[in-house]
C-alpha cells in the first residue's frame, strides 16, 4: 500500500479505536470537554509523522499556505533560543498563536485530513486547562490538579484520555515503519514544518532519491531537532 493511502486507513482506524473508547468514558461516567472552537488544545505544538503532513499538505489553498508560511517563519526564527524540549513546548502555548490551520471560529480548517496526534487529545477538564502551564500554578494549585486526576484513564500529569493517545502512537509507529521500510529512513516532528517542507521545499520528490538528497534540503535549514525527527532504519 502506497504511504498516502495507508494514512488513511491508520486515520480510520484510530477513528474507530476513538469511538469504542469514548463509548466506554461515557459508560463509566468520565466527563469529557473536547467541543467544537475550544482549540486551547490547538495551541500546544502538535506531532505528526512525514506521510500524514505529506497528505495535508497537498490539501492546502493559498490563503492557508499564507497562515502556514507566518508561522512557520516565526517558528523558524524564534525556535534558536529553544535550548530543551520544555522551552519548545511552552513558546508554542504561550508566544505563538495557536495552529495556523485553525479558522477564525475556532475550529480545524482541515479536520478531514488532521493528524493522528489532534485526532487522540481527549480532555477530561475544562478547555481552560488544555492550554495552561503548570509550572504557573501556585503550589497548592497544581497538587490539586494532580490529586484530582485519575490514573485509571489520563497519562501522567495530564487530564487527557490515555488510551486514545497510546492507540494514535501505535498508528503513527505503523506509519513511520513504513516509511522506513520504503525509504530506508522516517521523518516525523513538527506538524506545520513538516507541511511547510513538502509545499515549499518539495521534498517528498528527494525521498526516493535517498537520504544524501533529503539530507541537501535538510541540513542549510538548520531545523532543531524538536521540528524534524529523522530515523534510520
Ligand atoms: S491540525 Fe487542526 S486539530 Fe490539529 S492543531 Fe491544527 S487546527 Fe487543531
């Protein structure tokens, strides 16, 4: 199965596990907030595999390719001072303004073809939560927060559904497997840089030519590692 297809079939297979477990939360009573033009969720940054922003990417119009382009540049320019994993994901929350893929209401402009990781964010609180920085709260504040949650179905120290981001792993790992196996190599990272290579760079066309090629676009760009993931087989 070519790459681009199996996205699909990996998208509606996390869809269908999503359903089932969803079916289960509100069996057992568990309060879920996710609803259309929350977003806070949208402003964290957001993981995808090559294939899925190769799949995205050729979705996107002019007017998203502008948004893309901003943000991209802003994330580009910014992204120096990024010296860990926390000062990446905190300047996405607090000094970048959310997706550029997000329309004015709120809501995913690309829903259709958004990635696995945006498909598995559950949140069991209020959205007000899902864009919060911990490491703000008092000290009493935050032992609430991590006394409130139950292990039973959140990740550790976060009120998001478990189980759907454990299945989306294991779809992306079938995704980047795949990968490898094609191409020697996988690419995973940054959702929008990854968007942003294939519309403006081209590269799924250096792909088949191996990774000396990939590696001529890649490296005068000068990507953190927290933006593009590269894996060798
Ligand atoms: S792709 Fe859609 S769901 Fe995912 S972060 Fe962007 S706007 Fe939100």
């Amino acid at each position: 199965m070519v790459l681009t297809e199996l996205v699909r079939s990996t998208q509606m297979r996390l869809d269908a596990e999503i359903d089932t477990i969803l079916a289960d939360c509100r069996q057992q009573g568990v309060a879920l907030y996710c609803r259309r033009g929350c977003a806070n969720c949208c402003r964290l940054a957001v993981h995808a595999t090559w294939p899925e922003a190769q799949v995205l990417a050729a979705t996107l119009n002019g007017e998203q390719m502008a948004r893309l382009d901003a943000h991209v540049a802003r994330l580009r320019q910014e992204g120096e001072d990024d010296v860990n994993l926390l000062a990446y994901l905190r300047r996405h929350r607090d000094t970048l303004s959310g997706c550029p893929f997000l329309d004015a209401g709120g809501a995913c402009d690309v829903y259709s073809v958004r990635p696995l990781s945006c498909r598995a964010l559950h949140s069991t609180r209020p959205g007000d939560w899902c864009g919060l920085d911990l490491a703000t709260l008092p000290a009493i504040d935050k032992e609430l927060y991590l006394q409130s949650l139950d292990p039973q179905w959140v990740d550790v120290l976060t009120h998001f559904l478990s189980r759907p981001r454990l299945a989306a792993q294991q779809q992306e790992e079938t995704l980047l497997s795949a990968m490898r196996d094609q191409y020697g190599f996988s690419i995973d990272g940054n959702l929008t840089v990854l968007v942003w290579l294939e519309r403006e760079k081209g590269l799924s066309k250096y792909l088949a030519q191996g990774w000396t090629a990939v590696e001529s676009v890649l490296t005068p760009l000068r990507l953190s590692s927290w933006l593009v993931r590269v894996v060798e087989a």
